[in-house]
C-alpha cells in the first residue's frame, strides 16, 4: 500500500509540473521603480553630499570610495557628458572709416 501512495504522489507531482511549465513567461513591465541614468547621477551627488557631510565613518570611506568610482566609471560609459560648443569668433561689422 505505501508503493501505491508513492506512486500517486509521484504522478500528482508530474502534472503539477506539466502544468506550471505550460504557462507562457509575462513580459517584464517597465514599473516606476526603475532606476534611470538621471537617478545615478542624483545617486552619486548624494555620495559625495554625504562624504563632504561626514556622514560615514572612517573605515567605511574605502568602500563607499570605491563604489562611488564605480558610478562615476558607469555613468561615464553610459551617458559621457556633453562638451558645451566653444563659441566661434564673430566677425567684428565692417565700419565705414571717414
């Protein structure tokens, strides 16, 4: 009788399983709670606004040094800065001499 309950329990198990892989995976949704370029960068000013502040101890500086290069690297590579535009010398107007 137990080799019975094991073999019902084994085939339960088996449709359990046919069942659950049938089901298409959903396509992942954009929520709010994604983090943009925008948001590392106000991450990182918080960084350094905090370490100025003193916010973090001592033997916590290496890491949160590290990582806050890190960030810096990353953003570097995702979003370089753009340089402004060096402004092109005007031509001085043609004045009539008398």
């Amino acid at each position: 009788m137990a080799t019975r309950k094991k073999t019902l329990k084994k085939e339960a198990q088996t449709k359990a399983k046919a069942t659950t892989t049938q089901t298409a995976p959903q396509p992942k949704q954009a929520t709010a709670q994604d983090l943009s370029i925008a948001d590392l960068k106000n991450l990182a000013t918080i960084i350094d606004v905090a370490s100025t502040r003193g916010a973090f101890r001592a033997n916590e500086m290496a890491t949160v040094g590290a990582m806050f290069n890190k960030l810096q690297a990353f953003l570097a590579r995702v979003a370089p800065e753009q340089k402004p535009e060096a402004k092109q010398p005007t031509a001085a107007p043609a004045t009539a001499g008398k």
